[in-house]
C-alpha cells in the first residue's frame, strides 16, 4: 500500500498526531463497550462519532489520506446508528472494534511499523462492506453483520443465525402485545426524531409507553392498546415545534408563553384527524391536559367526559415529569415516593381518582416501571 514514511511528514504533526491517536483509540474501544451495557445512550453515540470524525481528519492532516476511507465508512455506520437505521448489539460492537484494530495497524504500518495485515484491496473491501451495512435494510443487516465479522476475525464461531433486528419501541409494544404496524413504527420514528430537540425528552418515549400501557392492562384494557400506544407517541409532538428558549425556560413562563404550551396538542390532533384508523388515538391526544375536575384544557371537561387513554396518559406523562428534570415546568427530578404522594395528592382534582388507584397498583405490581 503506498502510504507515506515517517521521514516524509512534518515532525511536529506526526507528534501531535501520535499523542492525539493513543488518547482517541483507546477511547473509541471504551464507549464501544459502554455501548453493549447502554445501546440507547445518544451521548456516548455522539461522542464516538466526533472521535472517529476527528481521527479521520487528523489522518488528511498528516497526509494519510488513503487511509481515511476506513473511518470515513466506520462514520456511515454510526450516524446509521444515530438516525435507527441500525440497532447496537455485540456483534457490531466486535465489529467496529475489529475495525478500529486494523486501523491502528494501518496507521502504525505508515508510521515506520510492521506490516498490517490488510492489504489495499482487504481495505477496500472492508470499507465497501461496512458502508453496505451502514445502508441495508433491516431484513438483510444480520446476514451481512455474521459476514462482515467472519471476515474481520475467521476464527469467530457463529452458532446460529441472528434473530431480526427489533427497535426497542417495537420489542416494547411486543411486550405489551401490540402488533407491529407501519403507522405505529411511523408514529414512534416522529417521536425519536423530536426527542432530539430537546437534552429533557431523551428516552421519554419509552418510558411513557410501559407505564401507560401498563397501568391500562391493570385497569382491565379500558382504551384498545394500540390506539394509547399511538397516543402517547405522539401527544407532545406539538412541543418539538416550539422555540428553544421557551422549551428550555427555567423561569415562570408568560401569559403568551403559556398559551403556545397549552396549543401543543392541536398539531398530533390535526395529524391523526386525516387518519381516519387512529381517531380514538387522536381522541386520546387532545384529552390529555383535561383534569377530572374540570380545570384543565383545551376545553374543561370533567371526568366522565374525558376518554379512558387521556386519564392514564395525564397520569403517566405528570409522574414522568416529577421523576425527570422538565425545564419548562421548572421542576426539579423528585424522589421517587414524593413523586407517587404528589399524584395521590391530587386524585379526584387533576387526576382520575380511579386511574390513580390503578396506578398505584401497577407501580405496587412491577416496582421497575417507577425507576424507568
């Protein structure tokens, strides 16, 4: 492989080069394994993703450019990974892993070293096979992961073929026993995507799909599962069309502040109004900030008025918010069994007296569901 000496680069580069990569590898393997333990961890995933960014560029810095395709490929993998089009396991782990390895190779060959083990075709084949990876559809990512490992070490044994890669809303929703459906995976795509926009909403998703879900099963399936589920997806997508600055307030907000926080509901409801399979879900979704007594909104109904789902989402979503930090409610994450007293509290007021029963057996029956 032509790549250029030691003897051909600035000095001063190669050794900012050098110091940079013995802190950049090393990091890069540790949140590879963090990520087995937190496959759901954005910030870890965001982290490796800017190592390997800059470890690419550090290589066209010091004239190594035939070797940035590998990182650049490795890049196509995990921004696969940071948009769902992937899923992190083992076996991309190893994966990515193996290919760091080889990289740290390459570069030491350049640098004077001994002979690496893949030649330039061996690289430009594992390139192509990582960025066919990063693009193939869901049906054909496990074959092509045993693959590409296989590849990368021979000596690995692979037992059996991989089960099909579920999303972690997909694997909950099975749980609770709702069958995959396109406009659900639709549903919680939006979702994903607007959690994004805000460091608070992070992982809310899921968390308010089990407790949801999970208080409606004790409650003996009051609302059809799969339009909660539906519901809770989308009930605050409203909230990611908002400024910043106002989604992250600390202070009291406005009396024109509080108006565009009341009016969130109205878009997830305009959107589930033209699908015509998801009424009870848009239902649901405009319901939610309507309190058993009467006092909330959009339009002040009392309990008997408000559909089953919006009792338990309202239920869900306020004890989701006292548990995690919400900066535009300015509240502060609460301890667990004030959060729980807090909505006992107000039972027959905000709450459904009867809802918040159920509640407290769901949390009685499967403790987790608090702790999210």
């Amino acid at each position: 492989m032509p790549l250029p000496r030691p003897a051909d680069l600035s000095s001063d580069l190669l050794d900012d080069f050098r110091l940079d990569a013995a802190e950049q590898f090393p990091r890069c393997e540790q949140l590879l394994i963090e990520l087995e333990r937190a496959p759901s961890s954005g910030e870890r995933l965001r982290e490796l993703f800017r190592l390997v960014h800059t470890l690419k560029g550090n290589l066209g810095y010091v004239g190594l450019d035939a070797l940035m395709p590998l990182p650049q490929a490795m890049e196509d993998v995990l921004g696969a990974l940071r948009e769902e089009r992937l899923a992190f396991d083992s076996l991309l782990g190893d994966i990515l892993l193996l290919t760091l390895d080889h990289l740290r190779a390459l570069i030491d060959q350049a640098l004077g070293g001994p002979n690496a083990r893949l030649g330039a075709a061996q690289l430009d084949q594992l390139c192509q096979a990582l960025q066919a990876l990063a693009m193939a559809p869901a049906s054909q990512q496990g074959e092509i992961r045993r693959q590409l490992l296989q590849r990368l070490d021979p000596s690995t044994q692979l037992q059996a073929p991989l089960a099909p890669l579920q999303s972690p809303t997909d694997a909950l929703l099975a749980h609770h026993g709702i069958a995959a459906h396109p406009d659900l995976q639709f549903f919680a795509a939006l979702t994903q995507a607007a959690e994004q926009r805000s460091r608070y909403w992070q992982g809310r998703n899921l968390r308010l799909l089990d407790l949801s879900l999970s208080i409606n099963a004790q409650g003996g399936l009051a609302e059809r599962p799969e339009q909660l589920a539906a519901a809770v997806c989308l009930h605050d997508l409203g909230m990611a069309f908002l400024p910043l600055q106002l989604l992250h307030k600390q202070a009291d907000l406005s009396r024109e502040e509080r108006r565009l926080m009341q009016g969130h509901p109205r878009l997830a409801g305009d959107l589930l109004r033209r699908m015509s399979d998801w009424a009870p879900a848009m239902e649901i979704v405009l319901q939610h900030q309507e309190h058993a007594d009467g006092s909330g909104y959009p339009k002040g109904l009392r309990e008997a008025e408000i559909s089953p789902g919006a009792l338990i989402l309202h239920i869900a979503d306020a004890f989701d918010a006292r548990t995690h930090e919400r900066a535009h409610q300015t509240l502060s994450k609460r301890p667990l069994l004030r959060a729980i007293l807090e909505i006992n509290n107000l039972a027959g007021q905000q709450f459904s007296a009867h809802w918040v029963e159920v509640f407290n057996r769901t949390l009685q029956q499967d403790p987790n569901l608090a702790h999210g």
